[in-house]
C-alpha cells in the first residue's frame, strides 16, 4: 500500500479538490530554512492573522496540552514550544481553513470530531512511556481523516456511504474502494505529501485503517503514533457517542502493547480523559 507512484499521485490530485498549500506555510518555511531564523519576524507573520494566532494559543492552553504555564502571546508561544511546533499548528490548522464548497456532509461537525480526536492525542501523549512531540500528534490526529472531506466535497452521495459503514459496522476503507476506486486514507496521504509534510506522518496517514501494516510496523516511533491514534479514536467514540469505536476490538491489543498499558489501566484513562473532556465542552 505504501507503493503509490507520482503518477497515481497526480492523478488522484487533478480529479479531486485538493487544498492548495496556502502563502503564510510557504512565507513562514521560507524563514524558518534561513541560516537565522527570525523569530520575531515569523512570530509577527503569525500574529498578523488573528483567527490563526488566537486558535493556536487557545490549543497550547488547553488542558489537554498539559502546560503547566499560560502562554499569552505568538512570540512567547514561539520562544517556548520552538519554530518546529508552532509551525506544525499552523500547518494543522491551515488545512482545516483550506477546505472550501459544497459537501454531503457537514465540514463542521467533521472537523469539530478531527480536533477532538486531535486532543485525545495530545492527552494521550502525556500519559505514554515514550515521549511523542505533541505538535506531531495534533497534526496526526487532525489530518488523519482529511480525505474524508475530499470525497464529501466530491460526491453528493458520500454521507450515505459513512451511513452504511456506520450501520453494518463495515470498514468505511472497502466501501470506498467498492464505490468510489479510492478512500479516505490514500487520499489524506496525497494532501499530507503535497503539503509536503513529514513522510513518516504522510506514511501515518496512508495506513491508520490498515491494521496488518500497522501491527508490523518495524519503526517503533511510528507504530507508538498509530497506537495513540487508535487509543484517541477510542477516547473521543466513548465520550461522544458512548460506545467503543467500531475498529477497537481488532486493534485493541495492539495498541495496549504498543503504549504499555493494562485493560484496567487504560480504563482509567478512559475515565479521566471523559471527565476533562465534559469539563472543557
């Protein structure tokens, strides 16, 4: 599944609205390759966008961050967490603004579950033995599911087919292919790669519902990511919805190995993670 050539890949991308990578990544990419990054300069090019800059120290004060101090400002945010994190939210969330038009399905409601999931991972990440950089956790569990909006952008009978999954309890991925020749994660790979983002993140997103590739994955790191992302889907389906994820049973223990975590022990995480969610809605 990982072999996907530049040809598929082009293809892929002309047939479907795929977001352009907007001036402000490129502009803050550009500083930050320069010998000397000025940091106040990027951090200046950041705050110049109110919504932008507002949302990402509300993600950084968040509870589920784990700060144990109020940031209050892009620059002071800049000095703390480093050009690399600040730079990642920024990607994150331009690529929620960046997808525009007419949809099967609420983008709202898609996006709303996408940063939920986003910030069970950022809990998540507090409470694993191995330490995982927050800001590639919030982009993981933002981007994950971002073909999802491709194909509900594309095709007026989309909801229907996350409908059915839903209902017969079916891998959305097989309904997909059945339907559409495509699905949701190679297309969220093709975003993440034009995007130009990390290829161990793009390699993520590619195989989040490809559970023989995530089970031997040989890179310890990247099989932690997954394992969290399975874990926060897990999270966010019990606090919204109060019920396991559909795919839980099958990667469960999978993902306990992978973080080292009893059944009663993530049990209790459950619990806290529902508590704080709760607090935060």
């Amino acid at each position: 599944m990982l072999n996907l050539d530049t040809q598929q890949m082009q293809k892929v991308v002309s047939s479907f609205q795929v977001p352009i990578k907007p001036d402000i990544l490129t502009s803050i990419q550009e500083l930050m390759n320069e010998e000397e990054p000025d940091i106040a300069q990027i951090s200046q090019l950041i705050a110049n966008d109110v919504g932008m800059s507002s949302t990402i120290l509300k993600i950084i004060n968040s509870p589920f961050y784990g700060m144990n101090r109020r940031i209050s400002d892009i620059k002071q945010a800049v000095m703390m967490l480093g050009l690399t994190t600040i730079n990642s939210l920024v990607m994150a969330l331009s690529l929620k603004e960046s997808f525009k038009g007419q949809a099967s399905i609420s983008l709202e409601r898609f996006w709303d579950d996408s940063m939920d999931v986003a910030n069970a991972m950022l809990f998540l990440g507090q409470k694993v033995k191995s330490e995982l950089p927050p800001d590639e956790l919030y982009t993981l569990g933002l981007f994950h599911n971002c073909g999802i909006a491709l194909l509900a952008l594309k095709y007026s009978d989309y909801k229907n087919t996350l409908i059915e999954a839903n209902n017969t309890q079916v891998n959305s991925i097989a309904l997909e292919e059945e339907k559409y020749q495509t699905n949701h994660a190679v297309l969220g790979y093709f975003v993440a790669a034009s995007w130009n983002l990390p290829t161990k993140l793009c390699q993520m997103i590619l195989i989040h519902h490809d559970f023989q590739a995530m089970k031997s994955e040989q890179d310890s790191q990247l099989a932690l990511s997954l394992a969290v992302l399975k874990a926060a889907e897990e999270l966010v389906a019990k606090a919204k919805r109060h019920h396991e994820s559909y795919d839980w049973p099958e990667i469960k223990e999978f993902v306990l190995d992978t973080v080292g975590y009893s059944e009663v022990d993530f049990a209790d995480i459950e619990d806290d993670f529902v508590d704080l969610f709760n607090e935060v809605k």
